[in-house]
C-alpha cells in the first residue's frame, strides 16, 4: 500500500480512492468516494472517519459546500502535475468553507510542489502521488521540500498575513 | 528604485539554493524531464535551437548601474559576451550551459535580480512605461504599484501552474506606453473625482495565436483592493481557462467563451469573497512602495541659456540636432530630458548588446542619469534624467559608443524576435530580415519625412516580435519548408489599439525591402497633411495598398 506524508512523516496509507464513476457497495475499509457518489448517496454515508470524498480538479467544492462541515477527510486530484486547478481548489475549501479536517493532495503530484501545496492548505500527500515511475523516489528528505523557503510574500491558507503586513 | 531588504533577499537566496539542488538532481538522472521542463522554465530557462536560452527579469524596466556591469561580467564569463533585450523589458543570454545556470542566478541574486517566472505558465514578469515617474502627462507613476504585483505574484502558492503563461501590464499615464490593452491584464492607474487612486481594469489582451484586444472588466477598483482582485481574476482563470489545448489555453479565450460580462461577473462573485481580507493594501504599504521611487535630487538648470547652447550646436551640427529630435524626450522637471539610446544600429540584431557596451551604459548612467536605466518595449534603453547641459557631452559618448542611430520611433527602429536564427519555434529568420530594411532604408530625411512608423517583426505567430500591432507588421511562416514572410497592416499597441489585417499573399524574404518600399510610396502619395502611417491607412484601408502591390506582382 503507497505510503502518505502526513505531519511531516511517512505513514501506512489505509485509505482507498473509489474509481470516479464508482458505483454499488463500499469496501469494508476506509475509502475516498468520488464527488457524485456522494451527492446521491450521502443520507447512507454516515462515518466520517471512514467515508472521505474526493474531487476532481474539473469538480466544484460549491457543489457540496453545505456538506464540507461534515466531513473529516478530503482529498483533490491532480490529474497532471501541471494542471493547476487543486491549488485553487484546496483554498476554497479551507478559507472559505473553513474545512478542518485532513486534505489529502492524490493523483499526479511531484515532490517540489509540496511547499506550494502545503501552502494552500493540503496536509496529507498521497506517496505514490509524489513518484513518477518505478525508480523515481523523492531522493531528499521530504519535510525539506516542504519547508523550501522560509519567506512569503502573499498570504495562504497557513499564513494569514501577507508578508507587507509583517514586514 | 527598489531596494531588497532581508526578506528579499532570503527569498531569492533560498530560490538559488532550490534550483541548484533540482539542477543536480536533474543531471544525476533523479527528476525526468517533463518534470524538470516547468521547474526550469520557473527560473527563465528555455531550451532553444543551438543552446538553453536564459531570460532575466528586469521588473517593469528599472535596472541600475550596478546591475548592468552584473550582467555584462555574467555575459562575459558564462556566455559569448553579448546579451539581448527584449520587448518585454528583460534581458537574455543565448549560450548559458544548463550546468551553470544555478551558478548565474546566484551571481543575479547579489545584486539583487533574478529569473523567477521569467517563463512558464505562471504569472511572468509585469512591465510597466519606460516613462514612468518622469513624463510630463502621467497621473500616478505606476512603478509601486508594479512592485507590489511583483510581490504578491513571486512564487505565488496557488498560481504556478496555470493553463498558460500570465501577463499584466501597468500604465499611469494620459498616453498608454505600456501596451496594456494587448496583456492577459492591463491596469490602467488613475483618479476618481474625489482624486482617489485606483485601476481601470482590462483582461483579455493577448498576442499570439488568436490575438486580442483586451476588454474592460471594472472602470475603477479603489487601489486598496488590488491584490484581492488581481487574486479573484487569476482564481477565476486558474479554474476555467482552457487546459486541453494549449493554443485555447490564455484568459483572452475564456472571455471570448463567456463574453466580457459574464467573466466580470465572475471576477466580482470571487472577489466580494475576498473584500477586505488581510490582502487589502493599507495606506502604510502604499507608501513604504512609492517611498521607493521618488525624484532624484534635480539640480536647477538656466533652461533659457542651456536651451539658447544647444540650438546653436543644432545649427552647427546638423547631427546633433537631428538626434535631438528624434532621440530626447522632454521631461516633467525643467531643465531635465530622457535620451533614448538606440539599440537599433545597422548590422545588429535589434535588441542586442555586448558585454562592454553594458558596462559602457552603466558608466552613462552613472555619468548622467542618477545611476538607473530604462528598457524599452521597443528593444532600446532610456537614461531618465538628464541635465540638458549634459546633452552635447552624452551625444558625444553615444555616438562612440554606437548607440545614438537617431531613428527612434521610425521604420528601421524596429520591434524583432530572434527568430530562426536562435529560436527553434521559429518559422523563418527575422533579424537578416530587419537588417535588409534597415539597409535599404539609410537615408534619414526620407525615414523623418515618412514620421513614426512601427514596425515590428516575429519569426512565427507566437509573436514575440508583436507584429499584430505594428501599423506593419511582418510574420515569418513556413511554406512546404520554405521561409516566407506575410506583411500586415494597421495594428498599433497605444490608445487606439487595433490588430493590423493582412496584405495579401506572403512573400520572399529578399522582396520585403520593395514590398516595404511599395507600401510607404502608397502611404506618401496619398497621405494628408500632418497624417501618420497609421492615419493614412485608417483613412483609405487595405485596398490601395493591395491593388498596388499585388497587381505590380502580376
Ligand atoms: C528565443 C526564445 C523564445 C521563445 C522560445 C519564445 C516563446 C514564445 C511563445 C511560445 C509565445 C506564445 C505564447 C502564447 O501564445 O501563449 C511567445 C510570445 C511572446 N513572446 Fe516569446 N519567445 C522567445 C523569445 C522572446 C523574445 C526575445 C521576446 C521579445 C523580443 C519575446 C516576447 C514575447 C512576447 C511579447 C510574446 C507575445 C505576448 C502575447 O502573446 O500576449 N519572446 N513567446
Ligand atoms: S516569434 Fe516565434 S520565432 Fe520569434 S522568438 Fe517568438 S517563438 Fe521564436
């Protein structure tokens, strides 16, 4: 099972991602359901500490804004490390709809994106995510991707304050 | 100009630091290379037809002296002794080795530059009036507000990876030299009745493929609110510009597919999200950025006897007087001007520069302009502030150093992109082209007579060289492997911005010169009194200009 970074260490990831157009019975284990299945099935999905949902980088949080409070854990999908649409996705869904819980970042991601995506309040990252093929291994320390730069000029999710009001 | 203070400066320490390790990770095999591709492109690295291109910001245009012998002894020792501005204000070096980038950054970090976002899918670089701050018709000197956009978009968290590239353009005056209505954004600075600060706001410009007029999206944003709106624009694109086509992929098309007033709409749902959060600016950051750029301390100067000076050298100098006119412009402070040096002569890539000559312009500034240099988007350098007395002396230095060619603003002081010669998207060639004309066009009375004419030229329709907005506009393309050149007319990037329509069919290189020649007799012949190019063409269209040219081909 692909490991997670999570509080700057690595941890068994227990957690399944249920394939987009998921249908029928969940698995007996903790699984993100894709957007959809929750919206029509979310009377039935009781256990937040079991049933996450996951998005789409195409998805909306506004579509189940309401919901958002409920919930422990979410994740996003990177369909490609390049495509940018998480970043603006994982902010809605911690600054405007205040989402405490844990937000996973899965799909296409690669370790030099952890400071941004950590920035924009991701807090869990999916490690078979992080790699690219089979050899390619994030070949550093990963908490010190995280922490590549010690200055920011805008405010984020984990830095209210953009740098000119602390100068 | 703006002065790095700790943060700053940890900050691009720490960006040299990064892009060291992701270099040796790269060339120890650890990181692909389409992981690599936007890392390096993040820093202003390209790779290009003979060699890696590297681009160098130079935030809205302001460089110092010291940051010009910085980059002459890093073309010098990294490089084949020479560099290049481009229409956006910056500056590359077409022969830096992959390897040694990381160590070129870090010598731009000590003085206080660097390459950050100078390429990508991100926000680039934001460019400004090379007049800023010294033009007699600006309402609010756009260079604080440029610093502030400058921060608030380096290595923003949420917009590194759009779906294309991201430029905005500042303008504070009565007369936009800032090309805004052709950027992803423009800003437009300027005062209400109760002469408070704000943005006209216009999105949507672009060049390229499908190029765009951008259109106007807010009449007037309070200053204060702009970095939460600039943040609500790019949110707005980040999520729903185009991603499956990389040529639909800029705002200007998301706008065309929603028209202006749905995407303001939208803007104006996101931002009323984000009114007042702690990205508002306050009076104390607007002021610790203008504090940034006040006047130098001009001396006074007798105008009327300086002025008295320099009309007798015009008359015994027939030279000097023609480089007056064309080359200096006149300045807010009395007694002050702008001297244009013209990086336009005969035999030079346009644009270029050596090693010496950017030391030489650094002696200049220091010499006559407060130590600070302006890059034009027309590929030429201005010193801001110059004494007028000080004129006959830096005419004088110029001219040794070949850069007082007094053809500013004419046809053969032209906007060029490398083109084949360097750039392996090219479709043809475009500086032997720009020389061609230049050569062609050597005599200066007919090139005053003809007035201001813009030219410019791309070596393909990405448009590096905005031949869109040239009132001619040339563009190299490829047919059946052949280079062949389409000729434009009518664009123009000012106030009354508008995309030139194309001649006809596309021609040879060695026929651009007549072409050009057929094109500006047309223009002379039927010209009004006091009409420029562009009014003439306004005036009568295409059509004359076609008939001629394309039955004279028959
Ligand atoms: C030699 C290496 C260069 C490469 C590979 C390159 C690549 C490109 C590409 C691909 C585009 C089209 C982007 C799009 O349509 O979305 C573009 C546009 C542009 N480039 Fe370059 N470029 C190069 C050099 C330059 C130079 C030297 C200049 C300035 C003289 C320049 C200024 C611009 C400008 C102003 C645009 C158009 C902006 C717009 O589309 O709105 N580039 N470039
Ligand atoms: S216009 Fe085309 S040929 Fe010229 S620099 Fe840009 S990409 Fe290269």
């Amino acid at each position: 099972m692909p490991k997670l970074l999570k509080d700057k260490s690595l941890v068994d990831n227990g957690w399944q991602v249920l394939p987009k157009d998921f249908s029928g019975s969940l698995p007996d284990a903790p699984c993100f359901v894709p957007l959809n299945y929750w919206l029509a099935n979310k009377e039935s999905l009781q256990n937040p500490d079991t049933i996450g949902v996951w998005l789409d980088a195409d998805q909306e949080p506004e579509k189940f804004a309401g919901d958002i409070e409920k919930l422990r854990h979410l994740a996003v999908n990177f369909p490609s490390f390049m495509d940018g649409r998480g970043f603006s996705i994982a902010r809605l869904i911690r600054e405007r709809y205040q989402f405490t819980g844990e937000l996973r970042a899965i799909g296409h991601i690669v370790p030099d994106q952890l400071f941004y995506l950590s920035r924009c309040g991701f807090d869990a990252f999916c490690l078979d995510a992080l790699s690219l093929g089979d050899e390619a291994e994030p070949h550093h320390q990963l908490e010190d991707y995280l922490a590549a730069f010690s200055v920011t000029y805008q405010a984020c999710v984990n830095q209210e304050q953009p740098l000119f009001r602390r100068r | 100009m703006y002065i790095y203070d700790q943060h700053d400066k940890t900050l691009i320490g720490e960006r040299v630091a990064q892009y060291r390790r992701q270099t040796d990770d790269y060339l120890a095999g650890k990181i692909p290379d389409a992981v690599f591709l936007p890392l390096r492109l993040q820093n202003g690295l390209y790779v290009q037809r003979l060699a890696p291109m590297l681009r160098i910001n130079i935030p809205y245009g302001m460089v110092s002296a010291t940051q010009l012998r910085a980059l002459a002894g890093i073309t010098r020792k990294y490089d084949k002794g020479y560099a290049h501005f481009t229409t956006r204000q910056n500056i590359q070096l077409n022969w830096p080795q992959l390897e040694e980038v990381p160590d070129i950054l870090a010598e731009l970090a000590a003085v206080e530059m660097q390459g950050i976002q100078s390429s990508g899918s991100c926000i680039r670089n934001v460019t400004s009036d090379e007049f800023a701050g010294i033009s007699a018709d600006e309402i609010v000197d756009p260079r604080p507000w440029c610093e502030i956009i400058r921060q608030w978009s380096t290595l923003h968290p949420e917009f590194a990876f759009l779906p294309r590239k991201f430029k905005i353009a500042v303008s504070g005056s009565k007369s936009d030299r800032a090309a805004i209505q052709v950027h992803d954004i423009g800003l437009q600075v300027l005062k209400n009745a109760d002469d408070e600060v704000g943005f006209k706001v216009l999105v949507g410009g672009g060049l390229g493929r499908s190029p765009a007029i951008g259109e106007v999206i807010k009449d007037f944003l309070p200053a204060k609110h702009l970095l939460t709106y600039l943040e609500a624009i790019l949110r707005v694109y980040n999520r729903y510009g185009r991603r499956d086509n990389k040529y639909k992929a800029r705002i200007k098309i998301l706008l065309k597919a929603w028209t202006a007033e749905v995407f303001a709409d939208k803007v104006e749902q996101e931002w009323l999200q984000q009114i007042d959060s702690p990205s508002t600016l306050t009076d104390e950051v607007i002021a610790h950025a203008e504090a940034f750029f006040t006047s130098p301390s001009y001396e006074s100067v007798d105008v009327a006897s300086c002025e008295a000076a320099l009309q007798q050298l015009a008359s015994e100098q027939i030279a000097f007087g023609k480089w007056r006119d064309r080359n200096v412009v006149t300045h807010k402070v009395a007694g002050y001007c702008a001297v244009h040096l013209s990086l336009k002569p005969t035999g030079v890539a346009p644009g270029d520069v050596t090693d010496s000559q950017l030391e030489a312009i650094a002696d200049l500034a220091e010499r006559y302009s407060f130590d600070e240099v302006r890059v034009t988007h027309h590929q030429n350098l201005v010193l801001g502030d110059v004494k007028l007395s000080d004129l006959p002396e830096l005419w004088q230095a110029a001219k040794q150093l070949g850069f007082a060619t007094p053809s500013i603003g004419t046809l053969v002081d032209m906007i060029c992109c490398p083109g084949g010669d360097f750039c392996s998207l090219a479709n043809a060639k475009s500086i032997p082209v720009a020389e061609a004309i230049q050569r062609r066009f050597d005599d200066l009375d007919y090139l005053y007579d003809l007035g201001d004419i813009k030219l410019n030229i791309s070596g393909c329709m990405n448009a590096c060289g905005h031949h869109h907005v040239g009132n001619i506009g040339i563009l190299g393309v490829d047919k059946k492997g052949e280079e062949f050149y389409q000729v434009q007319l009518g664009g123009s990037a000012l106030d009354d911005a508008s995309l030139g329509k194309v001649l006809g069919p596309s021609f040879y290189a060695r026929e651009i010169p007549d072409v050009l020649e057929s094109i500006l007799n047309i223009y002379v012949d039927r010209r009004i009194e006091g009409e420029t190019f562009l009014d003439t063409h306004r005036r009568i269209g295409t059509a004359p200009f076609k008939e001629f040219i394309y039955a004279k081909a028959a």
